[in-house]
C-alpha cells in the first residue's frame, strides 16, 4: 500500500513535466496536407503538388496549393514550408498520386518514405494518375471544392461498392516486399471537369507494368477478395438460350448481375510445374436481361447459371494469361506455392521465372438466388 502511494505521488509531480513537453498545435496555425501528387521533374528532381486544408475563419480560400520541386519527398515538405505562412503537417494526408511515368520506374523510395512518418496513417489511399498529378490537383472544378476530400470519398465508395480493389498504404507496401504477389493501385483520370476512376494499374514489385479495365478489374476482386456487393454487365453466348426459345433472335444475350456474393479457393494441385486449382463459388441475382426469357423457368435459370460460370471461366483465364505476359502475380500464386512447398527456398526472381509457365484451372460454380428483384 505505501508502495503504491509512492508510485503515484511521483506520476503527479512528474505529469507537469511531461504535458509541459508535448508541443502544442493550434489548427489555425497550420497547412494541413489532404491530397500529394508526385510528377516527374527535370534532371530527376520530383515535382511535389500538395493541397493544404486551411481551419482559418477569416480565410477566402479553405484550401492552398503548393507546387515545389526536390530531390526526395522530405525535399519536397521543406520546400513546400518556405513558399507558406503556415506550417505544413501530414497528419490529415488521405490520398497520395503518383504520375504513371514515376509508377513505371519505380515509387518504393516515395511510397516507403511515407509508411515510415509516424504521423501518416498507413490507409491512406495510393493511386496512379494519367498524366499529370498536378493536372489533377491544381484544376479548378466547379462542383468541386476540396479535390483531396473528393478524391477519398470516391475512392473509399468505390472500394466499399466492390468495384476496385484496396489500394491502402499498408497493403502496397505489404505486396511489393511479398515473395509471390504483387500489388494493383487504381488509375485516376481528369478528363475536363471530371474525375474517372476506370483502370487498375498491375505493378511487378513497385514499378507498373501493365493495366486493367474496370471489368478485368472486378474478376481480379472476385478471385483474391470475398464479394459482398457489386454488380456487372456481361454478354452471354445466345446459343443456349436460343433452343429454349426458337423465336429468339441475335447472337448474344445481355445481362447484368448485381448483388454477388463470392468466395474463392486457390490449391496448389501439383508444385512441379507448377499447377494451381481455384475454386469460385457466387450468389448472384439478375437485375436486368436484354431479352424477355422468362426467369421463372428452372431450365432458363440453370442456362443462365451454366453459361454465367463458363463467362466467368474465360474471363479469369485470360485475366492470368495477360497477368503471366508481363511477369505479374497480383493473385499471389506464389504466396500459396511458398506457403505449400517446404523448404522451396522461393525468390523473387525464382518465382518471376515459374510464374508465366503456371498451370491454372478454373471452376466456378454460379447460383441464381432471385432475379427481376428492384430494390
């Protein structure tokens, strides 16, 4: 008992010592960084672009843009608090831009630099931008009034609507040190006066080596994530659906399915090759069908289910194939085949070899659980 009456008379002398060390922020008083772009510059300097949030009540503009050139990204935070009167913080950082010429030679060194600042969360959001990040962060748009927070939100609901996949500091940087996976970010795009969020970027390590359309895409989510939500328009071959309905004319059938809830297997079935096995199984509901089949028929349901697994079946399997083209395992074949094979010694570079000779056989298993449902 007088032990502890010590320990804690000695807390109470000292707590005025220690809050008198912490420094004190007044919000007022400083820059707050939303949004970053990082472009290439002459003589392989970086051309930072940082939009400050500005808590002033007084001040015209809420935001401030800072445009400063240097050798590193710290360069770039000096540089960008000798051209303002306040004092620039990350602590608020939410979204980070690197221009696609910068992403094809490498963003490590940047992204590392960030996931290394104790005051950055490590879910901020990392994206590829078409052109010019500058472009994108100094444009005026009118129905915008704070790209930074735009920028998140558009991410953050696309992520949560299951249209692209995470794109998080933390997992990046995760991915590119993985042996046997790499990381995807999304590209953003100024197009005028607005935003468009419609590929993703395959990265071999850190450098960009290839792209994806919004619909390869959403086959990449459905075989490395669990979908809860989401929905996509796809052709069907109009063959089967043709000898339910002879009257049916064209050569394809349309559809779009939403609602999809998916799990995904990968087994690696033989290592020598090596061949992998991966296992889909969705719940799906039909929202819309270009054609008047009727769905309340069990054998135009199991059509719709057969010919939905074997679409699925192509699109993952030229996903793969354009994947094993350019040497990138955004799927993490190679985490599976490491985990599996004991003492495999797996490298990098031994797996870049292995990988676009892999065997990959795909099923996957579609169930129709409503259709013609409105929410």
């Amino acid at each position: 008992m007088r032990k502890s009456v010590i320990v804690l008379s000695i807390i109470v002398l000292l707590l005025p010592i220690w809050t008198g060390c912490v420094q004190k922020r007044i919000l007022e008083e400083l820059g707050l960084v939303v949004v970053v772009g990082y472009d290439p510059a002459e003589k392989d300097r970086i051309k930072g672009t940082a939009l400050l949030h500005q808590i002033d009540p007084a001040a015209k503009e809420k935001v401030q843009v800072v445009v400063t050139n240097a050798n590193t990204s710290k360069g770039l935070r000096n540089a960008q608090n000798r051209e303002v009167s306040k004092r620039v913080v990350s602590g608020q950082l939410r979204v980070a831009i690197y221009n696609e010429k910068l992403a094809r030679n490498g963003i490590i060194t940047l992204a590392d630099t960030l996931s290394r600042d104790s005051v950055i969360s490590d879910t901020i959001f990392l994206t590829v931008s078409r052109g010019s990040a500058d472009n994108i962060i100094t444009h005026r748009f009118p129905e915008i009034s704070n790209i930074g927070t735009y920028l998140y939100k558009m991410i953050r609901q696309n992520i949560q609507g299951e249209q692209i996949s995470s794109c998080t500091l933390h997992e990046f940087i995760h991915d590119v040190y993985s042996v046997g996976k790499d990381p995807v970010l999304p590209v953003i795009e100024r197009i005028g006066d607005q935003i468009l969020l419609n590929h993703t970027v395959l990265f071999r390590n850190d450098k960009m080596v290839g792209e994806l359309s919004a619909d390869e895409a959403f086959v990449l989510k459905l075989i490395r994530d669990r979908y809860k939500a989401g929905s996509l328009e796809i052709s069907l071959d109009a063959e089967p659906f043709r000898q339910l309905k002879p009257s049916f004319q064209g050569n394809k059938v349309d559809i779009v399915i939403e609602n999809i809830s998916s799990s995904s297997q990968i087994k690696l079935v033989d290592p020598s090759i090596p061949s992998f096995s991966i296992h889909i199984k969705m719940n799906v509901r039909i929202q819309e069908v270009s054609t008047d089949l009727k769905l309340g028929e069990k054998k135009v349901i199991r059509a719709f289910e057969s010919e939905i697994s074997k679409e699925f079946v192509r699109r993952i399997q030229k996903l793969i194939a354009k994947t094993q083209a350019v040497q990138s395992d955004p799927i993490g074949f190679g985490e599976v085949y490491h985990a599996k094979v004991r003492h495999s010694n797996l490298t990098d570079e031994k797996w870049r070899e292995m990988y676009p000779n892999a065997k990959v056989h795909v099923d996957v298993k579609t169930i129709m659980v409503r259709s013609g449902v409105v929410e």
